[in-house]
C-alpha cells in the first residue's frame, strides 16, 4: 500500500462523512452498539531504522457505559527507506545501503473518555499483533579502482510480535459524526533468541479520524 493510496482513502472517506454531517440534524447516532471509523496521519517508527512515514487505521467502537469503551482496529504502517550505517545489515554476499519497513497490525484497546467542553478527552490502551516487513536494499555500486555492479539486490525480514500501545486523544461530535484525534505510542516486544539482535521496536502515530 503506498503512501498515495493511504492519503486518498482517508481523504475520500473523509470526504462523505463531512457531507453525511452536514446534510444531517441532531447529536452523533449512540444507539448502534458499534461504531464504525476511519482515521490516518503521520507516524514516526524508532529503532531500525528510525523513518518517517504514514498510518491508516479502519475498526469500530463499542461503547461500554461510564465512560470506557472498546476500540477494535486493524493498521498498516508505511516508512520509506532510510539509509543504515555501512554493513550495518549484510549477508554472505553482500552489505545493504537502506532499509525500509511496512507494518500491518491487529489491535484491541480500551478507552476512557471524560466530558470536556463540547466533546470529550480519553485515555486509551491496548495490544495486538504486528507483522512488520522490512526491506534491505543494496544499490548499483563501482570499488574504487575496482569493477562495477549494476544489479540491485534485496533482502527480506519477516516477523510477527506482540505488543501493547497507549496514548491521549479527544473527540468531538459534528453533526452525526465525531471528529477524534489522539497521539499512541506503540512498543513491538522483543521476540528473538536470546543472545540474538534485538528486534523490539517503536511506533509513534498521531492520528486523526472519523467515527460514524
């Protein structure tokens, strides 16, 4: 999914749910026992590599009662290739230049929210699973004095880890729908051997979305 696809799903849903609202009359719609949403925006990964990149997350809301409630979400996670320390990542054949990853998660939290002027504010918490691909690219390249490599050669890294996530947003209804925003920082625990490189990891997405 590239970055292009993930920026016009969001603006097209986006889009019809401004114009649901402003056709519509009343308070956001409670009485459904789940809530569909759509939200998305930039988010920073940390640790292997360190990339700037960008977040779509689809799932519904259930309200509880008192304040919680329960978020289900799946999400995917694009960062583009960063350039690594030489030789940082290598093989038998070869040290690779940059490394990019893409991050498909499945995620279950829980929300409090609090009354705040015309909407509200919450904590939210939760974990998941996250599959993250990560890509090693290593670039046409002449030695010194030496002869040339044309070829471009990559290598793929698979893995599938547990992980918990917390954060803060707010929320605020417009028309039948409510506008949220909320700031999550996401922690991949560690799942290799031990003695082994470490392949924990952070995600820091700042999202802003609507929910139906």
């Amino acid at each position: 999914m590239s970055l292009r696809l993930i920026a016009s799903a969001v603006a097209c849903v986006a889009s019809l749910a401004i114009a649901r609202s402003m056709t519509a009359q009343g308070a956001p719609d409670t009485t459904h026992h789940f809530a569909p949403f759509v939200s998305g925006g930039a988010s920073v990964a940390s640790r292997l590599p360190d990339g700037n990149g960008m977040h779509l997350e689809v799932g519904v809301v259930r309200p509880l009662g008192n304040g919680f409630s329960v978020r289900l979400e799946g999400a995917r996670h694009v960062y583009g290739a960063v350039a690594i320390a030489p030789c940082l990542i290598r093989d038998a054949a070869h040290c690779y230049q940059t490394l990019d990853r893409r991050v498909a998660a499945g995620i279950v939290s829980a929300a409090y929210d609090r009354p705040y002027r015309q909407g509200s504010v919450y904590l939210i918490a939760g974990a998941g699973v996250y599959g993250s691909r990560r890509v090693a690219t290593r670039y046409p390249s002449c030695d010194v004095g030496g002869p040339c490599d044309n070829a471009t050669y990559t290598l793929e890294m698979r893995a599938t880890q547990p992980g918990v996530n917390g954060g803060i947003g707010a929320q605020m209804p417009v028309g039948r729908v409510s506008v949220f925003t909320d700031f999550r920082v996401h922690y991949m625990l560690r799942t290799s051997p031990s003695g082994g490189p470490s392949n924990d990891y952070f995600l820091l997405p700042l999202t802003v979305g609507l929910r139906l």
